[in-house]
C-alpha cells in the first residue's frame, strides 16, 4: 500500500522523484525503491513525506483512507459534510437539502442544551 500512495502522491503533487529527494535530502535511488515497493522509510522520514505531501503518516502507511484527520469540531463537520456530499455524488438540491437537515439538527440540539442548563 505505501509504494502505491507515495507515488500517487507525487504524481498528484506534480513532482519527479528527483525533486522530492532534492526537497527532502534523500538519495534519489533510495526513494525509487520505495516506489517500487522496496523497505519502508524511517518513521522521520514517513513524516517528512506526510508534511510535504500534508497527509497522515497512516494514510500513506494504509492504515486510513482518509488523508488528513481534521484538527477541529468545525473542520470536522467541514470533513463530513464533504465526504458525504463526494461519497454519494450529491446533486446541488441534495446538497441544499443536507445543509438544512445539518442545520435543523444543530438547532435541535442548542435547545436541548439550553432546556439541560435551565434546569440545573
């Protein structure tokens, strides 16, 4: 699973291996075997590749299919919202749809917060 991520990733980035390995100071030879399915890398070199390429050191490792766990509540909802909308092809009126609900729920739970500390 690592040689297939690492190389999708540069691909994606745009990049050559040599210039990954002039970005990171590696040997070039080293990173093409890694490519091609050769040992993993250090765990300070997997993190480099995660940094440069801002992903998990899990998803390049397989362990996830997601890139990049978010930091925050709000990015997290972000996540969601957007995984589900890619996920299931959402039409702009599903989408619309799926904010309301997303919305509506929200509101929902406010008031129920509210009711709890008005009783205490």
């Amino acid at each position: 699973m690592f040689p297939e991520r690492l190389k999708a990733l540069r691909l994606e980035a745009g990049l050559t291996q040599k210039q990954i390995s002039e970005t990171l100071g590696i040997n070039q030879p080293q990173y093409a075997r890694w490519e091609k399915g050769g040992r993993e890398p250090s765990k300070e070199t997997l993190q480099k590749f995660a940094e440069l390429f801002n992903v998990s050191v899990d998803y390049l490792l397989g362990n996830t299919d997601v890139k990049n766990q978010p930091e925050s509540a709000l990015e997290s909802a972000e996540f969601m919202f957007r995984k589900t909308v890619d996920d299931f092809n959402l039409t702009k009126e599903q989408q619309e749809q799926f904010k309301i609900d997303i919305n509506n729920f929200i509101e929902m739970r406010r008031k129920a917060f509210e009711e709890d500390k008005n009783q205490e």
